[in-house]
C-alpha cells in the first residue's frame, strides 16, 4: 500500500519530535543528576551539624528531580485521572502503598500523581528491583535511602533481612512517611502464568489483569514499622519508634493503576512521546493499620484478597472505562490530578543554571589545581 504525503509527514513529524524530546531527557539527566549529587556534597558540613536539615534539604531536591520525569510525561499529553479514597487526607501519616506492576511507565505515573499529595514525594522510600541500581537514577536512589532488592528464592531470606535492617537504619532517621512497593514482584506480561500456575495448584482464583502478591516484604515492613499493640502484635524497631516520636505505620494505601485498553506505557514511550496523548487512572484504598492482619498466614490471605479485589476493579474499568463507585455511592467520582507548567518550567531553569554553575565552580577548581 503506498504511503501518503501526509502519512509520511506524520511519520517525520513523530520522529522529529522523539528524536527532540530524546536529546531534552539527555541534557535533562545530565545536568540534574550531578547537580544532585553536588549540592549534597557540599552540604556534608550540615548533615553532621543538623541532620534533620540536611535531609529536608534533600528531600526537597528529590522532589523536584521526580517532577522532571513528571514533566517528560505531562508535556507529552500523558495525564492522571484519581479514584476512590483521597489519598492527601493521610499524607502526613506514615503509610505503606501496595501498587500493581504493569510496567516501567508505572513508577513514572507514580511519580507524577504524587507530586501534588504534600509532603509525601520528598519524604517517600521505594523498593524496587536492583536492576534500578545501575540506571541514570540508580545514584539519586542510593543517596535518597531507597532499597533494592534481588529477586528469586535463593536471594530471598538474605534481601529480607536487609531489607529489615535498611528499615531500621534509614527509615525515620530520614523522616520517611511512605513506603512504595510493587508486591506482585515483577511485570504483569512476565508473571501471569507463573502466577495462574500458582492459583491453580492451590485452589486459588484465576487472575487475568493481576498476579498474586508475594508478601515476604510486606510482612517485613509491617512487623518493622508498625508501633507495638497497634494490631494486636507488638512489632520489631520499638526503639526506632521511641527516639523518633513516630506513631508508627498508620495505614495502607492499595493502588490500582489502568491503563486505557489494558495497553500500559513504559519509560520509552514517557520519554519519546510518540504514543497519542493517553489518561491513565489510578484508584486509591485506604486501610487502617489496625485491620491488616500481623500473622504471616494471614497477612497472605489478606494480601491475596486485596489483589482478587484489583483484579475486579481492573476488570470493571476495562469494560466500562471506569471504576466501580465506592461503598456507599451511586456514581464513582474522578478527580484530574494537574500540575503547574509555570512550576515545573521553574524547575527546569532551575536544573540547567544549577548544572551550568557547578560547571563554572569546577572548571575554576580544575584550572586552580591543574
């Protein structure tokens, strides 16, 4: 079939613009990310004089970072529609955020829909796959306190452990609130039939849009940071809790991103742009800490109930395109999740003269030393 001449200018207008939006995400990264790692270093003098300080400092930083990948997405017509609870409501409180895992276009979506929740970027802690530690951001994940984690059975006892240790150690001696895990453990493409194996042998349900959680982490987190006696169990890291004043873990926030027609968006497609202007929709759950289960066996069977329960909402969304009304309503309610051009154009400036000074600052030491 031959190709029109508006085909074929369509075709160069999209590569044009990827090509563009690529070189953008480069010189983005590149003047970013060292001015991060800068900006900590010389503020090593605070950390020791006001820890506390320095890591608002930080936080702050980390915040506006998250906002530039927001913005790849935002400027290419990739928005948030919001469901179910209002999250904000516990923004201040320390939570833990169950979300499904579609693909790499996930975290960027979270990354985005956060920025507008208060304090909860700056402040929040993710578990992600130790692959992420050697992407472009691996650097700002391992100074912010985040944790990665090795997938597999013969990894699993050992990264748990960390993973409790990392806990106690990082956690509220940052003033962390959130905690971001993706408890399926993997893509949903990469897990299905792992998983429907699973169900089957065990006489659990089928899962289509969902795998089974897995919930070693989850366990962990809960017996680290939940204060004594809140549900029923007197939880690990007390004296954690003690020195810091903290009320411990308060909830759990369980997050249902979907997609338009069940077709996630991955991070090349963030960056490039060439996908149509798409509304992903994320539906929020909050529980009190107090009703989620401490006990291994059923903290597994309440973790399976959650994702059988995503499963349905997914599954109404795909039909409808919508999600289900809350209990107690007649008609579900979207809330559009916006963000500033003139905020996030600041932090862009910002980004580029910070890069353009710490140039200047080093050239003048190179020439002074060398």
């Amino acid at each position: 079939m031959a190709v029109t001449l508006e085909q074929a200018q369509r075709v160069g207008y999209t590569f044009l613009k990827a090509l563009l939006r690529f070189a953008f995400m480069v010189a983005n990264n590149l003047v970013a990310i060292p001015s991060y790692v800068l900006y900590l270093i010389a503020l090593q003098p605070l950390r020791v004089l006001d820890s506390e300080s320095f890591w608002y400092i930080e936080g702050v930083l980390f915040k506006w970072l998250l906002a530039m990948v927001a913005s790849w997405g935002w400027w290419a017509g990739y928005t948030v529609m919001e469901w179910g609870d209002d999250v904000k409501a516990v923004s201040e409180d320390e939570a833990v955020v169950l979300v499904n895992h579609q693909a790499t276009g996930d975290v960027c979506t979270l990354m985005m829909c956060l920025q507008d929740k208060g304090t909860v970027v700056r402040q929040m802690m993710w578990l992600m796959d130790h692959i992420f530690k050697y992407t472009n951001f691996g650097i700002v994940s391992l100074i912010h306190g985040d944790f990665f984690i090795r997938q597999g059975k013969a990894h699993r006892d050992q990264q748990l452990a960390l993973l409790k240790e990392h806990l106690e150690k990082y956690f509220r001696s940052r003033n962390r609130k959130w905690i971001v895990l993706f408890p399926e453990g993997g893509f949903l493409r990469k897990r299905r039939e792992t998983s429907q194996a699973f169900a089957k042998k065990n006489n659990l349900p089928f899962l289509q849009h969902v795998t089974l959680p897995r919930f070693g982490a989850t366990q962990v987190i809960l017996k680290t940071l939940v204060a004594p006696q809140e549900n029923g169990t007197p939880a690990g890291g007390d004296a954690v809790i003690k020195e810091s004043k903290s009320k411990g873990l308060q909830w759990v926030i369980d997050a249902t991103i979907a997609y338009p027609k069940g077709e996630p968006i991955d991070i090349q497609t963030w960056i490039l742009g060439y996908r149509q202007p798409t509304v992903t929709h994320v539906h929020y759950r909050i529980f009190p800490i107090k009703d989620v289960p401490a006990e291994p066996e059923a903290l597994s069977q309440w973790l399976y109930q959650r994702f059988i329960e995503k499963e349905a909402l997914l599954t109404h969304f795909y039909e409808t395109g919508a999600f289900p009304p809350v209990q107690g309503q007649t008609k579900a309610v979207s809330r559009e999740m916006t963000l500033s051009n003139l905020w996030l154009v600041g932090i862009q400036s910002l980004a580029f003269l910070s890069g353009g000074m710490w140039y200047c600052i080093l050239q003048y030491f190179y020439h002074c030393l060398f």
